[in-house]
C-alpha cells in the first residue's frame, strides 16, 4: 500500500494546481484522474478548447464584415478539419505542459477511478483490478459531468453533450441548445458564428440566468 501526504482525486485546474504547489513544498504527492491525460474538462473539453473555437468564431465574423473595415475580401471557406486539429494542438500543449511541472516537482500520477474509502485511504480501480493509496491529506477536486434529459440520452451523433459537440466531424446546419446557460450560450455563439441555425431553449425568463443581469 503506497502511502504519501497528498492524494488528490480530479487533475483539472483546483486538482493539478494543488498538486503542483503541493510538490513545490516538498510534499510526497499523488494524483488520480480518470482520464489518460492531465487537465481535466477546463482543459479537454471546456475553457480552453471552447475558447480556440470562440476565438476561430471572432475572426471568421471580422472576415466575413471586411468590407465595413476597408478589406475586399473572396473565395472565404472555412476548412473545419483544420480548425479542430489547432483546437486539439493547443490543448495537447497545455496538457504536456501539466505533465512537466509534474515531472519538475516530483508529483506522481496515476490513471484510474478514484474512489474516497474513509480518512486517509482512496482506491484507483483501473482494467478489473483495484489498489489502494494512503495520504494524511485527500483532496477531492472530480469535477462534474453533463446531465442528460430523462428519456433522452446522447448518442453523440444529433443528441450531442459539450464533449461530443467539440469533435463533430462538419459543421451542422442548425442546432438546438438547451440550457442558456454559459456553456450553451458559447456554443450557440460559435456555431452561429460559422453560419449554423441555433435556437436556445431556456426554462427562465432571461438567458445566462446565474449571472448579474
């Protein structure tokens, strides 16, 4: 049974930034994330890849209104594999970029289902088999995942999440997002942008609806 300091569940940004600082005081420490890579959703599918694409979005509109700047432009097309294989390059970055403060502050990390088991323990199960980890400290950061409508479940192909709607093969003619919320209001935003008919379900009055009106 492997023992440390710190043991933390989730490597997104509250998981690894902890871990990070933690191995810079010289804390044996260890983190388990379910996924094959460092980040967590912010990384792989939420802040950051959402804002490649918003960012693609914002020049593709300026493109589009040249004329109103004094630019003559033609011929404008978008090659989408392209915009995804730079969305995918820049998160790739960031992510080997996690890996080497790992690396540089002696942080270990494994892949795995990491489950609290009471003060001090966790379990990683991974491919059938189950270990077991102590640390004076535990620091639960698992993150969240998208909650599917009753009776409707993704299929990742019409019924999409905010993780299958980053990988879609072409861009869509429309798009019905439901949920005004940040996350549906920034994809309804790029989508549109790339000429995609969105229509935003929102069961409050007013979009964005947790924010300052």
């Amino acid at each position: 049974m492997a023992k440390y300091d710190v043991a933390i569940i989730g490597s997104g940004p509250g998981g690894y930034v902890a871990a990070i600082r933690a191995g810079e005081l010289g804390l044996k420490t260890m983190v388990v994330e379910k996924d094959p890579f460092l980040g967590g959703t912010c990384l792989h599918v939420g802040c950051i890849p959402t804002k490649v694409l918003l960012h693609h979005a914002d020049i593709y509109d300026h493109i589009k209104n040249g004329a109103e700047l004094g630019f003559e432009i033609s011929g404008l097309k978008i090659n989408w594999a392209n915009v995804l294989a730079r969305k995918d390059k820049i998160v790739t970055k960031h992510a080997k970029g996690i890996e080497f403060l790992f690396k540089k502050n002696k942080v270990e990390w494994v892949q795995g289902w990491g489950r609290y088991e009471g003060p001090g323990k966790i379990s990683v199960e991974k491919d059938g088999k189950k270990t077991t980890i102590e640390a004076a400290n535990v620091l639960l950061v698992s993150g969240s995942e998208a909650k599917s409508l009753p009776g409707i479940e993704p299929d990742h192909k019409t019924i999409l999440t905010n993780r299958s709607i980053l990988e879609l093969p072409e861009i869509p003619k429309s798009l019905i997002v439901v949920g005004a919320g940040a996350v549906g209001v920034e994809f309804a935003s790029v989508y549109n942008s790339f000429g995609t008919q969105v229509t935003i379900l929102e069961a409050l009055p007013r979009a964005v609806p947790l924010e300052d009106e």
